[in-house]
C-alpha cells in the first residue's frame, strides 16, 4: 500500500451555513485506485461533504487534490421527469458533440447494441428511460470526459434492489476498466461492505474511519445511526 | 402605400416577432415548471403601465420596471428556497392586478388590459425587432447552461455554471419580452402567448431542439393566425392571437407523444 499515491487529503474540514455547524473536525484521505463509501444518517452532511470537496461552498480546514486531477460528479438531485422534453442525445451532447465517443461511452455503461443505442436509445426522451437506464446514461455522462476521480452521491437512490446491484457492480467494472477513483455517498451498508475499500462515518463530525470490515462496528453504528443501529447490523448480518 | 409601413404589415411584423420569442422563452419556463409564473408574470405590469401613464412618460418603461421587480422576487424566492414558490406568485400577481385595474386611468384601461397592435407605429416596429434579436441572441448563447441548471443544479455547479446569474439573465428576458409583447395581447393574455404555444410544442416533441424551435414556431403562426383572423373580421386582435394558439395546442392534442 506504501507506494499508492495520495490524491486527496482532507484536514480539519469544516462546514458552517449561517452559523450553523454541519461538518466538523473531518480528516481523511484517499488513495488513488480506492473506493471510499461515505455513510451516514440522513441530514447528517453528506452531500455537503461532497459539495465542499467540488468548491461549491465555503469550508474551512483543508482539501488538497492531486495537481490536474479530472473530477467526475454524479449528484443525488436530478429534475428528470418524463415530462422533460431532452433526448439522451441531447443531453450527452451538451457535455461532447463527438457521436463516436458517446456510443463508446454507452457500451461501457452497458448499454451494448449499437443498434439499439443509435435507433432507440439516443433518440429516446431522457425521462421516458427506466430508473437504472436513467443512472447508467448518467454515469455515462460523468464518465465522457475521462476524469481521474468519480463522486457519486447515492447513485442508486430510487432504483430497485436488483437494480442497485446491477449499477454496483457497473461501477466496480468501469473502475476495473477505467482505473478511476470512487467516492461515493451510501445508505446501504451492505453496498459498502461489498464495493469499498474505506468507509468514513459522518454525521456532522467523523463517527469511524477505516476498512469497512474493521470499523463498522456495533459502537460505532449506534453513535452514528443512534437507534436504527440494530437494524443496519442484522441487515449486514444476513 | 408602401407595404413595409402599412399598418396591417408592421401589426404582422411586431406579431410575428413577439410570437417568435415568447413561444422559446416559454420553452424555458416550461421546462423550469414555472408555467404559472409565465402565465401570469404579464399581470404585474399594469401598476407599472398606470403609474407611468399617470407620470406621463412612455408605458413600455413603466411596465418593464413593473416586471423587473417581479423577477427580482422571483429570482430572489428560487435562491432562497428550492420549493416551489407558487402560491406567492399566485396571490402576489393576482394583487397587483386588481391594484393596477384601480389605479390605470379609465380611457387606457382597455388597451391595458387587452392591448391594441392597430396602434403599432414603425418605430416599435424597430425596437421590437432589435428586443427581439437580443433576447434570441442571448438564449443561443446561454441555452446549454440554462437547461443543465434546470436539469440539476448541483451538476450546473460542478461544471463551473453560474446558475443564479443564468437564472437572472433568462428571466430578464422573459421581461423584456413580456413588455414589449404588452402591445399584442395586453396584461391579461401576454403570459398566455408565453406558456400556450410551448405547451403546444411539447405535446408533440420527444427532444428540446424540436421543443424549443416549434414552441417559437407556434407563438409566429399564433400572432400571424390571430391578427389576420382579426383584421379581416374586425375583432380585437389581442384575445384572437391567444385563441389561435389554444386551437394550435387542441391541435397538438390529438398528436401527443
């Protein structure tokens, strides 16, 4: 492990919207090639986490990436509804205008007929897509500009079981593939056992940092989840 | 009589254009779910239309600074809050109405409320077309940002995408377009042209280019339908025009994707 490189260090992070303290004392690290899972209650500053580390709000402490590191985002709050009048051609264009590399792209999210891809899928309402072919169009989308690192916030929010497994294990592929980087917010402990090699507890300050199998342990899980602990350890037990 | 200054052409001229860009703003709107924002953002301008006919000075000024305070407020709510703002928009729009209706002097209540295109001089003519040629300008060049925020506004942001200044630029737009339409179908029915004809479009459009280009499409052949329909029946052309776009969104009905 001693010669992976660091490519992100967070400091003493902190996070404040109007005096309010939502993230406090966060130090961790990523390495690249890592999967790092964060997870943690709802409203516990998760996303937040991962727009401080965009830049897109004023923290204090400290972030350091990589110099030239590409940074791929999938956020959690997407307004497509079958009402949204945009092809997924359209939609991907607007992040590439080469057709070629898009279709490359939507094989490797799985999607393999080309056929299939130019007649039905490029063409089709973006909103009219089912939840998991909405996701992998945009993990495609994240994924075009060839980034270093992908953040994902609960890529999985909204799509059935077998679904969630599926885009997993997408993501375990592309990062086999690709070489990426992934950080990703979880509300399922078993995805985190499963996909990550680290896991940071957040709620408002860091509840357990390490290797998922070490310390995820009933202590922690009841400081950081107070009383749904039980629940969340028999899930992981079954 | 010179074609190009005869009354009935500059009214097609200033209709068509109006159409034009109302139709793809309301694209927008639409797709920004402000569809009631648009439908009524035209009522606040009558306040703004009495208060300059009572100052004396030129309507188009007062109705515009009417509607820039609007979007103000509804830029302002849209920062603050990421719920949907209409019950405000609905009882504040609704307030300056009757405000308006009370305060506009009886003799131009009527063309207030409904407009009059018989009374377009070639000078509006010229800043209807300049106005026009801005704000399609503008929205071909901020359309990519403008859909990405509407899409998410987190994704807009990572990308580096001022999404509340792009807000404020569209709505800006909406304004002035909604302004200078105030001649067309008056206060009560400029939003219609803004919302009717894109809602139109969007019955029968799986994409956006399509979308937004027949949304335009629809709000010219709304202007041009209305105002011929009206000048050869001698009508009011202002409530012909909208009325020529709800038989063109009836239309689309039967064709819905």
């Amino acid at each position: 492990m001693a010669n992976q490189e660091t490519i992100l260090t967070v400091e003493n992070l902190g996070v404040k919207f109007d005096n309010n303290e939502v993230l406090k004392g966060l130090n961790f690290f990523v390495q690249k090639g890592d999967v790092l899972a964060i997870v943690g209650p709802n409203g516990a500053g998760k996303s937040v986490l991962f727009r401080a580390l965009l830049g897109l709000v004023p923290y204090s402490g400290k972030i350091y990436w990589s110099p030239k590191l590409k940074v791929g985002y999938v956020p959690q709050k997407f307004n497509i509804d079958k009402d949204l009048p945009l092809s997924v051609e359209e939609f991907l264009k607007f992040k590439e205008k080469n057709l070629d590399k898009i279709i490359g792209v939507l094989k490797s999210v799985g999607i393999r007929d080309e056929h299939h891809i130019e007649h039905h899928v490029l063409k089709q309402r973006i909103g009219w897509l089912s939840g998991g072919q909405i996701q992998r169009i945009l993990i495609a989308w994240s994924i075009l500009d060839n980034p270093d690192v992908l953040l994902f916030d609960e890529p999985t929010a909204g799509i059935d079981v077998g679904g969630e497994e599926t885009i997993y294990n997408l993501l375990k592929k592309l990062k086999n593939e690709r070489g990426f980087t992934i950080i990703l917010i979880s509300h399922d402990l078993n995805i985190v056992y499963k996909y990550a090699n680290n896991v940071i507890c957040v709620n408002k300050e860091m509840v357990c940092y390490g290797e998922p199998s070490t310390v995820l342990d009933p202590a922690s899980l009841a400081k950081l989840y107070g009383g749904e602990a039980s629940f969340y350890k028999h899930e992981h037990n079954n | 009589m010179n074609i190009i200054t005869s009354p009935l052409f500059l009214q097609l001229l200033v209709g068509i254009l109006i159409g034009l860009g109302a139709g793809y703003l309301g694209s927008f709107m639409i797709m920004k779910r402000m569809s009631l924002v648009g439908d009524v953002i035209s009522h606040v301008a009558l306040p703004g239309i009495a208060i300059a006919i009572i100052l004396e000075i030129n309507p188009f000024f007062g109705a515009f600074t009417a509607l820039f305070l609007a979007i103000v407020g509804i830029w302002f709510l849209e920062r603050r809050t990421e719920l949907s703002s209409e019950t405000l928009v609905g009882i504040f729009f609704a307030l300056s109405l009757a405000l308006g209706i009370l305060i506009t002097p009886e003799p131009e209540l009527l063309e207030a409320l409904f407009g009059d295109i018989t009374k377009i001089r070639p000078i509006d003519a010229l800043i209807t077309f300049a106005l026009t040629a801005i704000v399609l300008f503008t929205m071909f060049r901020i359309y990519r940002e403008l859909t990405i925020s509407i899409i998410s506004k987190q994704l807009a942001q990572s990308m580096g995408i001022n999404v509340s200044k792009i807000s404020f630029l569209f709505l800006l737009l909406v304004a002035a377009i909604v302004a200078i339409g105030l001649k067309v179908t008056g206060v009560f029915l400029m939003g219609a042209l803004v919302i009717v004809p894109a809602a139109a479009a969007k019955n029968i459009s799986i994409g956006l280019t399509r979308f937004t280009k027949l949304a335009a499409l629809f709000g010219g052949i709304s202007a041009l339908g209305g105002i011929l329909f009206a000048n050869y029946f001698n009508l009011h052309p202002g409530p012909i025009v909208v009325l020529a776009s709800g038989v063109i969104f009836l239309l689309t009905l039967l064709f819905r994707k």
